[in-house]
C-alpha cells in the first residue's frame, strides 16, 4: 500500500496494521513519500498510532447499530423532525400507525399527522416553553381520516455544540385503552344512575375499610342520616348489638 501510494504521487493517509515485536497489531495510519537521499529516492513512512479512533469508531458504530435496532423493532411510532416539522426518518411501527407507507410519510411534516391543527399549535407552545414533552396527549389523523388516541414523548435533538437541529419523539397509540376507560366510565354511569334513581334503599359497602362509598336518596331517608354523613360509616354502625330473632 505505501509503495503503490508512492509510485501514484499521492500521500493521502492510508490505514493499515502493523505487527509489534509480541505478535500484536496495531491500527495505523501511514503517509508515504518519496524523498531524495544521498542520490537515492526512498520512500519516507509516516505511521500514526490511531487505537484510540478506531475504538472510538467501533463504539459508535455498535452503539448506532443499538438504537437502530430499538428504532426498527419497536412498538411505538418513532420518529425524527426537522426544526420545521417536516419528519427526516420513522420506523415501520409509525407508518403502519398512521396508515400510510415510510416513504409517503417522510414526505409529510408532523403538523399532518394531528386531526385538528390547533391542537397541534398548542403542541409547539408547549415545546417551545418546555423543550420537551412527555406523554402529552393528542389526537392523530390516520390516511383515511380515522382519529387516533396518542401519547406523544419529544425530546429535542442537538448537535455537538448544542444547537437544535430538531426533534425526536415516540408515539405511543392508546385509542383501545381510551375507549374501553371511556365504556368503564359509561358503565359505572349507568350503574350509579340506576341506584340513585332505585325505588329501594341501596347502600355500596367497601369490605376493605369497612365504610359505605355511596347511598341513595332512599337510603338518606331510611337511616334518617344525609349522605355525607352515611359515608362516614359502615353497617355495623347502623346495626344494633342484636338482631331480633
């Protein structure tokens, strides 16, 4: 190599290995010349020790072969911004999100990808007075215009010298989660909706504290106590020592 890179001309640095007296090697980078010497046209080495970079170098790499591997095999929607918005790379998770393929998505900007533009102006505010985000929640738009329930997590994303070159951020899809909390909700309406308007006295127990949790109006007037006060105590505080056989 040092002689092929002097018989060019050339004395761009070329990398290559050396063996050290105790059968190590050592990564190096060689500069060769041709000199004049004493009538004579050698060739001049100049080898520089570079284990340092090269470990450098193989720690990046592994470490970038890391995140792209979480990257690709995660669940979640992951995704990297441009200042402006517009998205410079996404997993496969967040374009099966959305609905649409990777390439169409990177040709899109993050403000696309929220049902209702305001919400994704509040967005930015908050970005702007916070830096970051975590869980904030938003409604997304799939390509077929279907709403999507989502915690969004955005953190910016610097340079060497600090400056802000954009954003990455994950994108975690909760819409089953939202709406079955939504049909518990509905549900537990229902229920409370149908004691409170029961013909019967009805009293809900926790057997746990020992206390009533909820009464009726019915129950008010049998027990002669409010509510308020009903929920202060339990059964055992509205029984006598001994039932009448």
């Amino acid at each position: 190599h040092v002689q092929a890179g002097s018989e060019r001309g050339s004395n761009d640095p070329i990398e290559n290995e050396i063996i050290r007296s105790d059968g190590s090697t050592v990564p190096v980078e060689v500069v060769a010349n041709v000199v004049e010497f004493g009538g004579q046209h050698l060739i001049q080495g100049t080898f520089r020790d570079i284990s340092d970079r090269k470990k450098t170098e193989s720690a990046l790499r592994e470490s970038e072969t890391k995140y792209r591997t979480l990257f690709e095999q995660s669940s979640d929607a992951i995704y990297l911004s441009a200042r402006g918005g517009r998205l410079l790379d996404l997993n496969e998770a967040g374009a099966a999100l959305f609905g649409y393929s990777r390439e169409e998505m990177l040709s899109l900007d993050v403000a696309n990808l929220y049902l209702d533009p305001n919400e994704w102006k509040e967005f930015v505010e908050v970005m702007g007075s916070q830096g970051a985000v975590r869980e904030y929640e938003a409604t997304g738009v799939k390509k077929d215009g279907s709403p999507i329930d989502c915690l969004v997590t955005v953190s910016p994303w610097c340079s060497e010298d600090g400056t802000v070159r954009g954003y990455q951020g994950l994108v975690r899809d909760v819409t089953e989660q939202r709406r079955a909390e939504d049909e518990l909700r509905q549900s537990e309406e229902r229920f409370r909706t149908l004691v409170h308007h029961a013909p019967e006295a009805i009293v809900l127990w926790n057997l746990e504290t020992g206390k009533f949790v909820d009464a009726n109006a019915n129950a008010e007037r049998l027990f002669g106590l409010p509510r308020k006060r009903l929920l202060e105590l339990g059964p055992f505080d509205v029984s006598p020592p001994f039932q009448p056989d």
